[in-house]
C-alpha cells in the first residue's frame, strides 16, 4: 500500500498519513498501537483499496466502527489516539460511502474525550493529539475544550508549553488576537532554556507565528519587531525541516512558515524581487504539498493559503514601488 494514488487517497481524507501514526512527533508514545487498532486499520485500509468502496469491504468498517464505543482502552495511550488519527483519514478517504461510519467514529471520539475516560498520564497527549483532529475537520468548539482538559492534565513545563501554543493557534485562527498573544507568550515563558529538540523547536514555531501574525496587525513597513519575529520564525523552521527531512509533513509545514517568515522580511524591506523570488517558492512548495499528502490535507490547504497571502501582499509591494501600474493576482487553485 505505498503507491502515490492511495497515499495521495490518504493524504485527502484526513489529518494524519501512516508515517505519522507511527512517527508521530513530539508526544510520541513509548507503546506501539495494540492488536486491535491494527485489526481497524487493517479492515479500513482494505476500504480504501476498494475503489469504488463496495459494499463487501463496507460491512467489516461497519461493524469496527459500531464496536468503537465498547472498547474501553480505545484512547488510552498517544499511540492509540495516532491510530485513531489514521482510522479516521481511512474512513474519510473511502469516499461517500462511508461517511456515516465517520461521522459516527468522529462521535465516539467526542465523547470519549468529553467524559474524561482516558488515564490521566496520558491525557495531556492523547487530548492534544484529538484537538488538532477535531480542529482540521472543524469541530473549533471541541477542540476548544480538548485543549482547556490537556492543559489541566499537563504535568511538565514542556506539556503546558505545548498545549497553549496549540490554544494560540486555535484563537489565531478565529482572529482572537488577544488571547492568541496571551497563550502565546504564556507557553514561550514554559519553554525554559533554549534546546534543540523537536517538542521545543515545534512550540517555538507555532509561538512565534502567532506572534508575528498579532504584531503584523496595523504594523507599519519596516517595523523592527515584524522583522525580528520573522528572522527568528526563519531560524526555528529551518531547525525543524532539517530534523525531520524534506518530504515529511512536519517538515513541509517548517518550510512553508519558513518562507512566509521570508516574505514578511522582504516585504518589511519593500524587496519587489525577493517578494517575487519567494512567492514563486511558496508556489512549488504548495504543489509539492498536494502532491505528496494530497490537495485536502490540511497541510496542503495552509500551504495554498500561505501562497494566496503572498500573492496579496506582493501584489500590495508592487503598486508601492509602481504606483499606478496594474497588478495581477495569479488565479492558482480551484
């Protein structure tokens, strides 16, 4: 199951691809998923490989997914929630079909989070891990309240970091920027001394994008701390994409934010041939995006709104430095 048209199936149905099940970053669990999940998996993989989904390979997801709420140690661990993660992109990449069984999937995940079922010592993982399920497929509310019950079960420093830094992002995302500033900061003051692994890189990132989107509002040109934000942004995605190599998600979600934090510096500067030169880059990291984890991956999606802002702010730079003179906005993407 590694050819491109079923990782790409993959990569539109939902947040997460295999690679990231098992690998999934920081807040990865010491436990591999148990016997049951990879029976699930395999049953919706199988889904998957039927194209059209025929009812044949519906009728054993069917009874998975109607077994979801009996199992007890469904949400257990991190490693549990990354299988769930994957399940849950499994059943949206089988097409229409199966879409009752995922939203009832989706259904036991809320509630299961909403009761408090899952061992407090992994909480604070499984619940982050959930909200930002919840958040891509829209459900802000949930994932809203995944959060508030992640950031009561932390128990580290680096755990209250992480979990406000992901608050941040969900208020930035709904234009709150006062909150988003305040977790922001909040979860930097978490963090302790500067370090290099990815949990610390990955809090740093989203931190100091939140940051830079806040001080952008009603910022002038050339305002110094834009600038500085971004050339730190530079710094920290550039760490990141290099520790998880070029083609994994997390990488190419470092090397988008990294060339964003570029242009904001070239645009900051009224530099008309970097802002180009960087746009055209976000473009060819936008198609690589679509590419690899297919066009509704979340991740792909953000990369095409990244390339969108750039073309708007380079059109912006190109009327100061002409004034007067037509600019085009590229049309890139249906």
């Amino acid at each position: 199951m590694t050819d491109t048209h079923h990782e790409a199936r993959i990569g539109e149905g939902g947040p997460e691809a295999l690679k990231q099940w098992e690998e999934s970053g920081p807040g990865r669990s010491e436990t591999a998923p148990t016997a049951s999940w990879r029976r699930r998996i395999d049953v919706a993989e199988r889904a998957v490989r039927s194209s059209p989904t025929t009812d044949e390979a519906l009728g054993p997801l069917r009874a998975e997914v109607r077994h979801l709420a009996d199992d007890e140690e469904l949400l257990d661990t991190p490693a549990a929630a990354g299988a769930m993660s994957y399940f849950l992109a499994l059943l949206r990449a089988s097409g229409p079909p199966a879409q009752g069984e995922y939203a009832r999937a989706v259904g036991v995940v809320v509630d299961r989070i909403g009761a408090g079922l899952v061992p407090e010592e992994h909480r604070c993982a499984v619940h982050l891990r959930m909200a930002a399920v919840l958040s891509e497929l829209g459900f802000t509310a949930r994932a809203r309240e995944a959060l508030d019950s992640a950031l009561r079960a932390a128990r580290t420093g680096l755990e209250r970091a992480r979990t406000l830094s992901r608050l941040a992002g969900l208020e930035a995302g709904l234009k709150d920027w006062t909150q988003a500033r305040g977790h922001a900061e909040e979860a930097m003051s978490h963090l302790g001394p500067a370090g290099d692994e990815e949990t610390w890189l990955d809090v740093r990132m989203h931190c100091i994008s939140v940051l830079l989107h806040a001080e952008r509002r009603g910022a002038a040109r050339g305002d110094h701390r834009v600038e500085a934000l971004a050339d730190e942004l530079v710094g920290v995605c550039g760490a990141l994409a290099e520790r998880w190599g070029a083609d994994h998600p997390r990488a190419l979600e470092a090397l988008v934010v990294r060339v964003s934090a570029r242009h904001t510096i070239a645009d900051s500067r009224l530099d008309l041939a970097d802002l180009e030169r960087l746009t055209g880059e976000l473009a060819a990291l936008a198609e690589r995006s679509a590419r690899l984890l297919g066009p509704r991956h979340p991740q792909a999606l953000s990369a095409r709104a990244a390339l969108t802002e750039a073309h708007r702010v380079t059109a912006r730079a190109r009327q100061a430095v002409h004034p007067g003179s037509r600019s085009h906005v590229p049309y890139t993407h249906r």
